[in-house]
C-alpha cells in the first residue's frame, strides 16, 4: 500500500481562527467539492505564513463564502490572514498508486479558485527517472 497526495487546496487565506470551537477546519463547500474533499475527512493544515503543521477534520462551511476557519485548539497555531495549504492523503495499491493523479486548487484573492490541477500520475511522469529529479 502507498499513502499518495489526493487533494491540495493551496494558498488559502484564514478568514478566521476560532479557538472556543471544538476542532477542526471549516471550508467553502466549493473548495471542497473541488478537491474532492468529504466532510469529517483527515486534513492535514501547513501554515504557510508561520510554518506550523497540524492535523484535524474538515468541515462544510457557507458555500460561496470564501472561509478558510481554523477552529478550536489549531488556532493557537493559525492566525486570521495567515495563507495555508490543505491536504489530505488516500491509501491505494502500488499499480493504482502510479497513475493516481491528486485534485488541485490555486487560490487567489478571498479564496477564489484562479487554476485547477490534477497532479501527473508516475507513469504520465516518466517513472522512477522523473521522481528521482
């Protein structure tokens, strides 16, 4: 089995760190439904702004809203207007894992979507030789 990328929401701006809520990142539902991202999934949040790393759930937020809100203890780590990015893994088979391709999102200004991607498989790659660069 191999742990691979499966979504990424890069450069989201926090819209709120809401410390007195009982965990977890709420987000517009349209940055969800483009990363594939499920309500409750393991997210992993790397502050971009500070370089803090943490773990939690995600969580629909308003759609078309734009909100990035770290809840709970996490916002101890994250303030409002740090940029982050939010990832989450998928566990597959090794011939599944090589040409997987993960859900990518760019964001801009009050967290709009400026480019979607979907990250190259292994073998779209070249294989061991353009993993190695």
């Amino acid at each position: 089995m191999r742990t691979m990328l499966a979504a990424k929401i890069h450069g989201a701006t926090v819209t709120e760190a809401n410390l007195d809520y009982e965990g977890s990142i709420t987000l517009d539902p349209a940055l969800m439904e483009a990363t594939g991202l499920i309500p409750y999934e393991h997210v992993h949040v790397l502050d971009i702004t500070n370089g803090a790393r943490l773990e939690t759930y995600a969580i629909r937020g308003i759609e078309g809203s734009g909100e990035v809100c770290i809840n709970g203890a996490a916002a101890h780590l994250v303030d409002e207007g740090d940029r982050v990015i939010v990832l989450s893994y998928r566990q597959m088979e090794e011939a599944d894992a090589r040409d997987f391709a993960p859900r990518i999102v760019y964001l801009g200004e009050g967290n709009a979507i400026v480019r979607r991607a979907r990250g190259e498989g292994a073998r779209q790659r070249g294989g061991e030789t353009a993993r190695a660069r």
